[in-house]
C-alpha cells in the first residue's frame, strides 16, 4: 500500500513537473524528448549490489572482457607529421658559443699563479684590515689564488666560524688581531 501510495505521488510529481515545461503531461513529454535527453529523477531508497550467478557463465565473461578492453584500447595515438619540422637542440656546452660575460665557452680560464707563502700571508692580512669578516669565495676572488694553497694559508691566519650570524665566514686569529693593533700604535 505504502509502495502504491510512493508510485502515485511520483506520478503527480511527473505531471506536475510536465506541465511547467509546458507539457499536458508526463507521457506527453516522454514522447517529445529524444532518448538521449530523457530525464530520470528520483530518491533512492534501497540499494543492490548485483553478481553473476556463476563466473563460469558465457555471457558474464564475454561482458567483462569487453570491458576490459574497452579500457585498456590506448587514447592517444602517434603518428608522424606532414611536411618540414625545425627541430631545435636544447643548449648544452657544446652548441652555446658564448657565454653572457662574452668569453668564450671553450676557452679555459688562466690558471691562478701560487704566491710565495709570506706574499699570500702580506695580503690576506691586508685584506683582513679592510674587513673582518670574508667567505672562503670572496678571498679566492680577491687573492686570485688556488683554493687548496688559500685554505692551508688561512688555515694558519684565520678561523672559520662554524655557527652564529657569521657562519661560513673567515675572521682572523685573536693572536694575529692583537698584532696588527700593536703595529698600528
């Protein structure tokens, strides 16, 4: 009765709904639509799952197996192109031929010539009057000297702070500071 009751309201909800798209009724308009634009609303009240009655069947493979296929079938597909194609190589080290500084990409830069220890040490100090603080980077540029006999130098001269605001920066040693100081008066 409850069922019954269900179907006649959905019935006068399809009519009602027919008759505001300008429709006499919901079989009215069952007959204009297209199949392809027919329209389903409703409530879902119970909800079913549904399995072969047995995986041997026939029909049940052959429905999977369509299935199967339909989304494993590739989408996109290669094919070649009509006409010239520019192809252009990416930049490597070998096709740039000069670099933004203007030099050459092949040309080497000069080897920096090794000073005498007691010149480097002359120089680093001056340096280090200039400023108290340096990175390891800033001295190579400034001395123009490899970076392994810098590092042994200033090994010597400077220590290299580990933490703090100035990591990674060469100060001199207190020793050397004290120095310079005396020197200075």
């Amino acid at each position: 009765r409850a069922a019954s009751a269900a179907a006649a309201a959905a019935a006068a909800a399809r009519d009602r709904a027919a008759r505001a798209a300008g429709f006499e009724s919901a079989a009215a308009a069952a007959a204009i639509l297209p199949p392809d634009e027919f329209v389903l609303e409703g409530v879902v009240s119970e909800k079913f799952d549904v399995r072969p009655a047995s995986l041997a069947d026939a029909a049940y493979r052959q429905v999977s197996l369509r299935r199967m296929e339909e989304a494993t079938k590739k989408t996109r597909v290669v094919g070649d192109v009509k006409g010239v194609q520019r192809v252009v190589p990416l930049p490597t080290a070998r096709n740039v031929v000069k670099r933004l500084d203007g030099t050459e990409e092949g040309a080497k830069k000069p080897r920096a010539e090794r000073l005498e220890k007691d010149a480097l040490e002359n120089k680093l100090m001056g340096l280090f009057e200039r400023r108290n603080l340096w990175t390891f980077k800033q001295l190579v540029e400034e001395t123009k000297q490899p970076a392994v006999w810098l590092k042994e130098v200033l090994a010597e001269l400077a220590v290299l702070n580990r933490r703090g605001p100035n990591t990674g920066m060469w100060t001199l040693k207190d020793m050397y500071k004290r120095k310079g100081a005396a020197d200075a008066k």
